[in-house]
C-alpha cells in the first residue's frame, strides 16, 4: 500500500463526560496511539483518565490526537472536518483499530463508527468494542476508575 505503519493498536473512542469508560478501554486495549473524538468538556477529563489508566498497565504513555465536536450531540456534519490529514495518516498507520463504541453522545459513538468505517476502506482492520459499568449511575460518578468490562461486538 505505500504507507508507513506506526505500528501497533489503534484505539478510536468517544469521550464524554463520564471517563471511565475511555479509562476502561484504555486499561483493557493498551493501545500505542488514540484518536478522542469528544467535547470540550469532555477533553478536560482526558488527562485524569490517561494518568489513571497508565498507572494500572504500567505502559508507555499513550499518544493521543484529540478531535473536539463543536456540536456533540447535533454535528454530523464535523465529520469531514473531524477527518483531518493527520487523522487519516494515524488511520493508515495503524496495524489494527480497535473501536470503542460506548461512552459520550451518539454523535460522538457516530462519528468514531465513521471513522472506522473510512479506516475499513483503506484496508485496515477495525475490532467494534464495548465497554460495560454494571454499577449504579451515581456509584460510576463518584468512583469513575473501576475498570469495566470489554466486550467484542461480532461483525
């Protein structure tokens, strides 16, 4: 194909306002790289999760390229500018993607799916995901760093 591999697991995730879930994926996947697509509110939760989630695996720090909605919950059309040169370049770099469906907006989980579905076109292999929280809503708010279940979705 041409392209240079970075090599390694890619992990595409929602983010919203709720980290344990990205922290959870994070835990579970222990990916070289992640796209975020979230708000920016959500953005501000990211660092907690990496440094939480770096502290259980023990792992090199995750390189993270951050695409912030204007519209998280309406934006649709972001799509296109989500899909940046450098996303696509970290697309057909990855030897594999794991997709992360769970967590954020709807239209946050649609336009990771998006993402996929493009990586999927340039011969990428992408793994759909989920992340599962079984407890109480108000116990995932408190104490949002318990790792959840991961559950591969068939294709």
């Amino acid at each position: 194909m041409g392209v240079s591999h970075d090599g390694g697991i890619l992990l595409i995730t929602p983010l919203g306002l709720s980290p344990g879930v990205i922290y959870s994926a994070l835990v579970h996947v222990k990916p070289a790289r992640a796209i975020v697509v979230t708000s920016k509110e959500g953005a501000m939760k990211l660092p907690m999760a990496l440094k939480k989630a770096q502290a259980i695996t023990k792992s090199a720090p995750v390189d993270c390229l951050v695409r912030e909605m204007e519209d998280p919950f309406t934006g649709y059309q972001e799509a296109s500018r989500i899909l940046d040169s450098k996303v696509r370049g970290w697309l057909q770099g990855a030897d594999t993607i794991v997709l992360n469906l769970s967590g954020g907006t709807t239209m946050l989980q649609y336009i990771v799916e998006y993402l996929a579905r493009v990586a999927e076109r340039l011969g990428v292999p992408v793994r759909r995901w989920i992340a599962l929280d079984r407890r109480l809503f108000a116990e995932q708010g408190r104490n949002p760093y318990v790792l959840g279940e991961w559950v591969e979705l068939l294709s």
